[in-house]
C-alpha cells in the first residue's frame, strides 16, 4: 500500500511563490514515474508536472517556465517549486506516483489559493 502526503499548500498572492512537497511511504525508485495533478473550483482535475526515473520533467504548458519538478531520492520526496503564480493556478494539488506495472496511487491533495 503507497501512501503519498503533499504538503506545502496555502494563500499567496499574484507573482509570488510556494513548494509543493510530496512524500512517500517508501523509497521512490520503485515508482516508473510521479507526478503532479491539480483541480481548480468547478474544473476536471488536470495534469501539471511528471519526473520520470530520471531527473528531466515534463509540463503543461500553462506552467511551463514556472513551475519546476524535481524529487529527493535520499528523502522519498517529489517537489514542486512554483514560481509567479496566477490567479488561475489556484486549486488543489495532488501527487500521483505511478510503479512499473502501471498502478497508480494518489494523495490527498493539498489546496493552493493565489489571490490579492
């Protein structure tokens, strides 16, 4: 059973920033790939950020630029810095690790509020 936690949620305003952090039960190098999910108010959760086995991520291109994923093997921790944050990325995040049979398992979301 993997257990993940995020953490690092809260208000910020336009243009600042927070770290996202997603720990896991476990070593991480059993996972093919982790990832991040966000679903805004009144929207379908959607795809933010992957970390494959490797240390390259891959985006959406709404936060491509700004936002940067990277994980901490030592620590079984996937981060998710993000930078000049918009109204617009308000939501809750979740972290999603994907194993080598392709099972997924999800968090329990942290919320993120960019607001004035």
């Amino acid at each position: 059973q993997v257990q993940l936690v995020e953490s690092g949620g809260g208000l910020v305003q336009p243009g600042g920033s927070l770290r996202l952090s997603c720990a896991a039960s476990g070593t991480i190098s059993r996972f093919r790939a982790m990832g991040w999910y966000r679903q805004g108010p009144e929207k379908q959760r959607e795809w933010v950020a992957t970390i494959d086995s490797g240390v390259i991520g891959t985006y959406a291109d709404s936060v491509r630029g700004r936002f940067t994923i990277s994980k901490e093997v030592d620590k079984n921790t996937v981060n998710l810095q993000m930078n000049s944050l918009k109204p617009e990325d308000t939501a809750v995040y979740y972290c999603k690790a994907t194993d080598f049979w392709g099972e997924d398992s999800w968090g329990q979301g942290t919320q993120v509020t960019v607001s004035s």
